[in-house]
C-alpha cells in the first residue's frame, strides 16, 4: 500500500515485500499510456519484488484508470489472475 499513497517504494523495501510474499501473487498492472505514473516505474517495482511473488501486466492504450478505460480486458484478467493465482493475506 505505501507505493499506492506515496508513488515511491525504496529498492530493499520492495525486496522485503517479495521475500515475504514468495509463492503468493501481488498483481501489478500499468497502462502504457499513464500521464500520471510511467509504466517503467511499474517494471522496475516488479523486477525489484521479483517474479516469486509477483505478475506483471501492461494494458496497451490505457491510462491512469485501467480498471474504467478497458473493464471488459481488465475482469478478465482479474478472475483469471484470482484463479491462478492468490492475493496476498
């Protein structure tokens, strides 16, 4: 949550965050077309939690709000996402 509020994760905290995380599944999704946060900010907090506990989506097109921009995409990764994989606790 502090990289929703703050928009900044140091490097070791977001380690942290995938060492305790290992096995679960923390989804990180960008649009490609965001003016308020670049989508590589979003891919280097992946690479940094790592792929153990982490998956990592681009929606080609979208901006800030992925979730209104292409809602028919996004719920079906989302149920696609819970049923591979689990949120964390």
């Amino acid at each position: 949550m502090i990289a929703v509020f703050r928009h900044h994760v140091p490097d070791e905290s977001l380690k942290d965050i995938g060492r305790l995380y290992s096995g679960r599944r923390i989804w990180i999704l960008t649009g490609n077309r965001d003016n308020f946060i670049d989508h590589g900010n979003s891919e280097h907090m992946f690479t940094q939690i790592g792929p153990d506990a982490a998956v990592f989506r681009i929606f080609d097109g979208c901006g800030h709000s992925v979730a209104t921009e292409e809602l028919s995409s996004y719920t079906e990764s989302l149920a696609a996402f819970i049923r591979l994989g689990s949120f964390p606790v």
